[in-house]
C-alpha cells in the first residue's frame, strides 16, 4: 500500500493492514486519532505533559494489542478505552502518593452538593464557545480525579453507570453519587454561583 | 425539599437508567414537583455545555514529532519482548532452583552413603556401621546382619538449627 493509498484508505483498511506489520498504515491511524486519544486523557489528568505521555503510551500498546482488535468497535474506540485504563492506573498511582482531598472529605462528610440551589446555565446565549470552553476547563479542574473522572466517563464516554462501576471498581451507587456531585459542582462553577458551603 | 434519594433518582431518569415503570413513576413524580423538574434542567444543562468540549482539545506536538515518539516506544518494547524470550531458559531454571538443589543434596548424600557402605566392605565381625554427615545433615546406618540400610536426612541440616540455638542462647 502506498503512501497515498493510506491517506484514502479507511479505518478498517488500515487496520488490517497495520495487523500484518504495516507501520505506514498504523502511523496513518494515528495521525488520525491523536488528537482524540490525547483529548480524553488531558480531560482526565488535567496535565498536558502526562497526557501527552499517556496518549502516546497508549499507541504503543495499540500496536502490541492489534491483533486482539476484532472490529466489534470503532477503531477510535478501542483505541480510547485503552488510553482511558491507562489513565486510571495512573490516577490510582497518583491516589496512593497523596492523602485524600478535601474534595473528598467533603463528600463524604457534608453532601453540600443536595443543598445547592439550583442554577440555570445557558451556554450558547451568554457565553462564546471558547470562553466556555476555558471556563469547563477550569471547573474541570477543581473536581476531585474521583469526580471527574466519573463525569468523562458518562458525558465524553457515554458509558452506563454499571459500565462505570466496573472500570472504577466501585458501587454503582458510588458512580451515582459521583456523577451527582460533579454536575452539580459543574453547574455552580460555570454559573459563577458564589456559595459559601463549596468552599 | 427533596431527600437525597429521590435527587438520585432524578439524575437516573434524566440517564435513561430507570426500568420503564421506574421511570413512569419518577415523570409522574416529576408533574407535581417544580424543584425536581429546576434539578433536572440544571442537570440536563450542564451535560450540555460539556458537549464538544474535548473538539476543542489539539495535541500539542506535530504529527511527525509525535510518530517519532510512538515508533520509538514500539522499537523499545519490541526489543525487550526479544530479550525476555531469549532469556526465558535461563528464568525458567533459576525459578526451579528450589526444587532442584534439595534434589541434588539427597544425590550427594545417597552417593556418599553408598561410599561409606562399600568402604566398608561389611561382614560378621563389622554388624553395623553408623557414619553421621554433618556438613550434610544426614546419618548412615548399615546393619549387615539385617541386610538393610537406613538414611536420615534433616532438612535443613541438624547443624544450623543447633547453631540457631546456640545464638538465641547468647541473647538471654
């Protein structure tokens, strides 16, 4: 397969052909999926450098693991579940090192998140993307990795609470109360919501 | 105001995570209840205005730089799966060390047995021979009359364990 043939060829293609130890083909893949698979583990380290690392960790155990790539999903998909576990190993790196959050202190003690009151965010009329966009980054930063990670898995994943509950090995009442708090503190934050009790 | 659960239950609903008279109940629920119906919408919003987020997000190294990294990673781990299988042998026998140096001892005990016993040369006026293999841990006896030799092995050897004692003495 030539170099133009590549640029035109779909996923599958190229992924049987990166199976019989096309580089070019692989190389191909991932110029084409790099930015998505660096995207979803910047969301859930919230450090470029380890992301950076991460997504490119991630491509090189896709090569190891192509020939376990059957095609039930997208390669896109495959590809970001891999990135996604690498992610998690490393967040459960990072908890060991560290004593818990205040974050989840908080969770665990108050549930401020059930007293909140409810806040009306409407994106599009007030805010330009990019503003927004710089805005969710910063909130995203400020949840727990419990939280958010949670939270990327369900909104950026589409992934069921059972689903969540297996990578995250806890309950599924724990990924419930997770998802709620991460949304409820979202929507304080991007409504600029001034609350003494999230402090 | 609501109680936590039915919070949750909102959530799970607005998740399509309820069984379908599980979330008939809830959007029933839901008619009465204004401050339910306010939750769900902030609910529902915010997972709107994370909608796209990750579009936005570009990695930060060109393609050619970034190949270079993964096409280097994949040369390292090839590299070392080569080296681990060649060394795969000699793992295998250093994981069956333990089992094969007690082998070799009973070997080394069994062939000085059968040395000593020849040495000597058994008869009447010799009925028995016993031969203690201290440095083994092993003792030898022979009994002519009977025509039978008995082995004894201590594993580990008597001698280190008597040792252990003596040092456990010292300290008191």
């Amino acid at each position: 397969m030539s170099e133009a043939d590549h640029s035109s060829a779909d996923d599958p293609t190229l992924v049987r052909a990166a199976q019989t130890g096309d580089m070019l083909a692989f190389e191909e893949l991932v110029a084409r999926h790099r930015d998505k698979i660096y995207a979803r583990a910047f969301s859930m380290m919230r450090n470029e450098d380890e992301a950076v690392d991460l997504s490119q960790e991630a491509w090189v155990k896709g090569w190891q693991r192509l020939h376990q790539f059957q095609g039930e999903s997208s390669f896109g998909t495959w590809m970001t579940r891999i990135v996604i576990n690498l992610c998690l190993d490393q967040l459960r790196k990072h908890k060991r090192q560290r004593t818990e959050s205040i974050e989840e202190m908080t969770e665990e003690s108050g549930g401020v998140e059930r007293q909140m009151p409810v806040v009306t965010i409407n994106p599009t009329a007030r805010l330009e993307r990019a503003e927004l966009r710089a805005r969710i980054d910063r909130a995203l930063g400020q949840l727990s990795h419990e939280h958010r990670t949670v939270l990327v898995l369900h909104e950026f994943e589409d992934l069921e609470y059972k689903e969540i509950a297996k990578v995250m090995e806890c309950s599924i009442g724990t990924v419930m109360s997770r998802l709620f708090y991460a949304r409820r503190k979202m929507a304080a934050l991007l409504a600029d919501v001034k609350n003494e009790n999230w402090k | 105001m609501m109680d936590y659960q039915h919070q949750l239950k909102i959530q799970a609903y607005l998740d399509g995570e309820l069984s379908g008279p599980e979330a008939k109940e809830v959007s029933d629920w839901l008619t009465g209840q204004p401050d339910a119906a306010a939750l769900m919408t902030e609910l529902r919003q915010t997972g709107e205005a994370l909608t796209g987020f990750e579009e936005g997000l570009k990695l930060p190294e060109s393609r050619e730089f970034f190949w270079s990294k993964v096409s280097r990673g994949i040369q390292i781990q090839e590299n070392r799966a080569r080296a681990d299988a060649q060394a795969a042998p000699v793992g295998w026998l250093i994981r069956f060390r333990r089992f094969l140096m007690p082998a070799a001892g009973v070997a080394v005990i069994s062939l000085l047995a059968l040395v000593v016993t020849r040495e000597t040369g058994g008869g009447p006026s010799n009925p028995a021979v016993e031969t203690s293999l201290a440095d083994g841990g092993g003792v030898v006896y022979h009994d002519f009359s009977a025509g039978a030799t008995f082995v004894w092995l201590s594993y580990p050897p008597d001698s280190d364990s008597s040792e252990e004692d003596d040092a456990g003495s010292l300290d008191q």
